[in-house]
C-alpha cells in the first residue's frame, strides 16, 4: 500500500516547471479560485527589483491586494497586525531566511498559503517543499526565478480561502463507527487504473483504488478514512471488501476477454494474521480467479523491524502463486533489506522519483538506481505517478517495464474500463507512444 496503507495515488503539482486519487503526503487539491481579487497577497523578498517585477506580475493577473515586505521581521510583523491569505516566500534571504521564516508561521498557527520563490537548485527547492508540507502548511507550490507569468497564474489558481481549507480537513475526520457502517453496508466502490507495458503501450493490469460512495458527502477519497479504519482495528475488514471486489471485476474481465492483473493494496496489519494467505486463497478459489492474476501490493514504507510474522505470511502467499510487489519503493527506512528478506517480485517505483527524472539529475539518479537494483534481482519494474509525455518518454529510453499515472489515465469505475483502452490504444498509435 502507500503511505496510509491501502493505496494513495494521484498528479505530482510542482509549480516550477488506494486506495485513492489524493497523495497523503501532498496538500489536498482544491477546486480553483478563479476570482484573484479576492487574494490578500503577502510577497516577501529582500531583492528590491524582483519584488517589483513579480508584484506587477500579480497585479497584472488579478490580485488587487498585495503588500511587499524586504525582510522575514517586517513582514511577520505585518502579519501580526493583518495574515494575508497568500505568502510569496523567497528562500534566500540575509537575517531571516525563508526556511526560519516558515517556522516562525507555524508558531503563529498561519492557516492561509505558501508560495516558495527560488534561484536555488531543484535539490533544495525539493528539500525546502518537504520541510513546509512537514510543517502542515498549506504549500501551493515552489517557483523557480526567473518567474513565468504563466506558472505563477497556474499557482494562484489553485488557491482557496482559508475556510474552504478548514471545511476540507473537517470533512476529513470521519468517526470509526460510520467508516465501519460504510463497510458493512456496501458503501466503498473500487475504481481501477491502468497500468500498461512501456514497450508496446499495451494495458497490461491495473491497480484496485477505493472510494467511498458517502450518501451525503459524495465520492470521498481513502485519506480520508483509512488511517481511521486502521487505529480502530476496522482494516482486515475494509480490505476484504475491497479484494473480494476486485477479484470479483478480475472474473467479469476474464469472462468478457479481457485478461488483466489486478493488483489489490494490502495493509501491514493484515499481514499479522498467519491465516491471511489461507484467506486470500480460499476468496480465490470462491471466485475462479488464477492467483497468478492478482498481486498483493505491500508499502515498504510500513514494514518494521520485527517481520517474522510478515515473512511467513508473504512467503506463504508467494507460494500460492499471488504476485506480491513492494509498492513506494524508496520512501521508507530499510528499503534494501526488504528487498533482500522478502519474495517481491515487483517494484514499484514511487511517483516523487518519476515524474520529473528526466530533467532532474537528483530524481533521475534515485530512479535508475532502483531500476538497476530491480532488474538485477530479476524484478519486474513498475513506474508510478507518470504525469506527462516528458515522463513516458523517459521510462521509455531506460527500458523501464510499466507504467500508470495520470499521462495514461486516472482512475475510474470498472465499466469505464474497455471502452477507455479502445481510445488508449488509438491515442497511443495516433501519439507515437511507441517505438
């Protein structure tokens, strides 16, 4: 699973250039502000001219409020007097720089946005957008100077009120007694997401994302609940509906000539239990589907140091013939070791190493030394979070295997499924996707 678990996956926003859509470990996307001059805009930088420049730049697109500050004192002073719903931050800065800066925010409970402005290389702008995400704060983006008029519109489109903000994160706090009635009366659905061969663009398999069909709420996203259903003991349960699903879909494929693997996102928790495999196998067996089309992924990211339980568990479903992959791979503490102790046979390459690699020689070197370890322990090699055609075109030149992101498709109901890859394979023709 990803980072809570059971499968987060969704579009990489970096303004300078599932069981779910959302990334946990990125700000919730919000619906676009079109209206700019509704922004209170704080810009804060020590360089006089690009102070100018860029609050021409944000007057010219909209913003009727925006106040300048040279220094990190001046502009926390004002905002002690008036917090702006917007901050144009730059890095660099003599006496406060923008990384103490951030933090002097977060002790004042800052509840509006971040914007990160920055000649410095794409290293420390990634260092310096992990520190603020850390932070809780709500970041929008980092822009590289010079600044384009265009990315800058892209950022301040993306921008809510503070109480939109605060709405969403309310929305997210669902209590264990209604995500444990949301699974027990049918309520989560399973969308899936293609993932498809470099070489040829053919759709291979897909990943089983959840949602929740909330009767009030609409169509809510894992992050919103399965950590909940984690810490109340409500996972082994969510999980089994959501395999039985999709093992389910896997027989109505079949039936229908569609032969895909479905890679269904497991908990660590479920992995504690020694019968799990005996479970996993028995819903097989009830639903006539090959254990050798469906794969258990696993987020390295959860394991732990004590696995004995773990290894038996996922030796004994290897054994049974059920694909398992290490999903995230790279985002965790012991990544090699698990490599090493357990019996994947599939690497998923996290999306924060992909999308962008082949422009950014940090990501690119991260990428092709995971690539080069999979292949060398005879790993199959799937790449997540391909966002663009920049991205396809990289995974293609170094060899990897698979591909899914939102370059090929988003997520979508099972039915949406056939009538979408006739369009693929047209789009992929008609593109030039393959060699």
């Amino acid at each position: 699973m990803k980072s809570n678990g059971l499968g987060i996956d969704g579009p990489i926003l970096r303004a300078s250039h599932g069981m779910g859509d959302l990334d946990s470990r990125a700000t919730p996307v919000i619906e676009p502000m079109m209206d700019r001059s509704r922004i209170r805009l704080l810009l804060l930088d020590d360089d006089p001219f690009m102070t100018k420049l860029l609050g021409r730049m944000v007057a010219g697109l909209g913003v009727a409020k925006v106040q300048c500050c040279s220094n990190g004192h001046e502009a926390l002073a004002q905002i002690d007097r008036e917090a702006p719903d917007l901050i144009m931050c730059d890095l660099n800065m003599p006496e406060m720089d923008g990384i103490e800066f951030v933090r002097h925010l977060v002790d004042r409970r800052y509840a509006g946005s971040v914007v990160l402005v920055s000649g410095e290389n794409e290293r420390m702008l990634q260092t310096a957008e992990g520190l603020v995400r850390a932070h809780r704060l709500n970041l929008l983006g980092c822009l590289r100077k010079p600044v384009a008029r265009e990315t800058l519109a892209t950022v301040l489109d993306s921008w809510a009120p503070p109480a939109a903000l605060r709405q969403r994160a309310a929305r997210a706090a669902y209590p264990a007694q209604e995500v444990a009635s949301a699974i027990a009366n049918g309520e989560l659905v399973n969308h899936y997401q293609p993932v498809v061969a470099m070489g040829s663009a053919k759709v291979v398999g897909a990943e089983t994302l959840v949602r929740w069909n909330h009767p009030t709420a609409g169509l809510v996203y894992p992050d919103q609940f399965i950590g909940v259903a984690e810490e109340n003991e409500l996972i082994d349960d969510l999980t089994g509906v959501v395999l039985r699903a999709a093992m389910a879909q896997s027989r109505a494929w079949r039936a229908s000539g569609l032969e895909l693997r479905i890679s269904v996102n497991v908990s660590m928790d479920n992995l504690k239990a020694l019968d799990y495999p005996d479970f996993v196998h028995g819903l097989a067996r009830e639903l006539e589907v090959a254990p050798e089309k469906m794969v258990l992924e696993v987020t390295e990211s959860r394991l732990v140091k004590d696995l004995r339980v773990q290894l038996e568990v996922l030796t004994r479903l290897r054994l049974k013939r059920f694909g398992l992959s290490i999903d995230d791979f790279g985002t965790g503490h012991s990544s090699l070791t698990q490599l090493h102790d357990f019996p994947f046979g599939e690497l998923k390459v996290d999306r924060s190493f992909v999308h962008g690699a082949g422009r950014d020689a940090t990501l690119r070197a991260i990428y092709e030394a995971s690539l080069g370890l999979a292949k060398r322990l005879n790993m199959e090699v799937v790449a997540e979070g391909v966002e663009d055609r920049a991205d396809w075109d990289f995974l293609r030149r170094t060899q990897c295997d698979y591909a899914q992101g939102y370059f090929i498709a988003k997520p979508m109901p099972a039915d949406e499924l056939p009538g979408w890859m006739v369009r693929w394979q047209a789009r992929a023709r008609d593109e030039g996707l393959v060699a």
